[in-house]
C-alpha cells in the first residue's frame, strides 16, 4: 500500500512541474481582450485593448495582414494603447497583444489577430488643393522650379517629385515649412529640359498625412 502511495505522490509531484513550465504559464494571468483599432486613417491607427488586470507591461506584434507571427513588428508599452504611424495607404494591418501578470511574472498567452485596414485618404487632415506653378517671373529655370498650393496645413507640407511618371513612394522628399492658406516650395538642383512631376500632401502631426496630390508635370528650361 505504502508503495502505491509513493508511486502516486511521484506522478502528481511531476504533473505539477510539467504544467508549470513555459507553455502552462498562460493558465495562469489572464489575456487582453477587446482588440480594435481606431482613428484610422491612410497612414496612421491606434490600437486598442482592455486589460482584465491592472498591469504596466503590454506586448504588441503587428504587421501586414496575414505576417508570420514572430515575424512582425514588436514593442513593448505600459498602457493598453499604441499609435501607429508611417502606415501604407489602403493595406491591410494585423496584431497581437499579451500582458504580464505582475503577481506571478508570467506573461498571458496572445490575443489575436486583430485586422484592420488604412483608408486611402485621411480624413483627420485636409488635402491641398490646386497645386501649380508660381504666377512670377521666371519661376521656372534650367535647374529649378517654383511651386504653388492652395489649403496647406499650418504644420506645413511636403512636396514629392522626380521624373515623369514616378511611382509615389520613391520620389524624393521635400519638407515645407508651417504656411497659412497657401504654401509655397522651391525645388533646385533638377536637370535641364527635363520632365518632372510633382506631388503635395499636408502634414497634421498627430493626425497623420492628407494624401498625395498631384501629379503636376513641369518642364525644366534647356
């Protein structure tokens, strides 16, 4: 009887330690819930969750729709938010979240995914409008142009350009200064009786981008 008393204690003595390693850990602290996004716009969200204990520690994994987990983006926060930003316009978004239980310094298991997708326009932040070559003497050289735009941003704007027929997104950048109702940019160093188009967008911060306006086509002088 004795024997079958210890052979019974040792089972459960090595149950208990096989459920209390890495994968049984999540049994015991309690996982986010609620995962959502909002406030989206083409380049920017903010993630959301409700945590179901009070910690200061929260893991979030995202990246596009459909991303081989632990191959995402992570980062570690201490509220149950984060703001995204730099977000591609109309494409699909995935994440996770998990949280540290701070009684027992085990992490939850994961909740998710969550999907959501960026609009093709931010209606956080107004586009610019009537982008055009400035009305001024010789506001277009060999090397130079001068450009124009109505409804820019008081957080200024910036200007895309590059040879005709470029790809938004791997033109250069040029960033334009705070302009109240119209904004004003001078682009240099361009090559002579060349074809380049030109794009603008405003910049509302922590409301993200408008979207891409454009393209307008000027002809660099010989």
């Amino acid at each position: 009887m004795k024997k079958i008393i210890i052979l019974l204690t040792l089972v459960l003595l090595v149950f208990a330690c096989e459920t209390d390693g890495p994968e049984g850990d999540a049994e015991f602290c309690q996982s986010p819930i609620g995962l959502e996004a909002f406030a989206v716009t083409n380049t920017t969200a903010t993630l959301n969750w409700q945590s179901p204990i009070s910690t200061s520690v929260f893991e979030v994994e995202y990246g596009l729709q459909g991303f081989a987990f632990g191959e995402g983006i992570s980062t570690e926060v201490s509220q149950s938010s984060l703001d995204l930003a730099g977000l591609t316009p109309e494409t699909g978004y995935s994440f996770y979240v998990r949280l540290l239980c701070p009684d027992n310094n085990n992490y939850s298991a994961w909740d998710g995914p969550f999907n959501f997708a960026t609009l093709n326009m931010n209606p956080l932040c107004n586009d610019p409008e009537n982008l055009q070559e400035r009305s001024i003497p010789n506001a277009t050289g060999s090397d130079f142009v001068n450009l124009r735009w109505f409804n820019s941003d008081n957080d200024g704007s910036e200007l895309q350009y590059g040879l005709e027929g470029f790809e938004i997104g791997t033109g250069t950048i040029q960033v334009e200064g705070d302009n109240i109702d119209q904004g004003f940019g001078l682009v240099e160093n361009l090559n002579p009786n060349t074809a380049y188009d030109f794009y603008v967008r405003n910049n509302c911060e922590e409301f993200g981008f408008s979207f891409w306006v454009g393209p307008l086509t000027v002809s660099t002088l010989e």
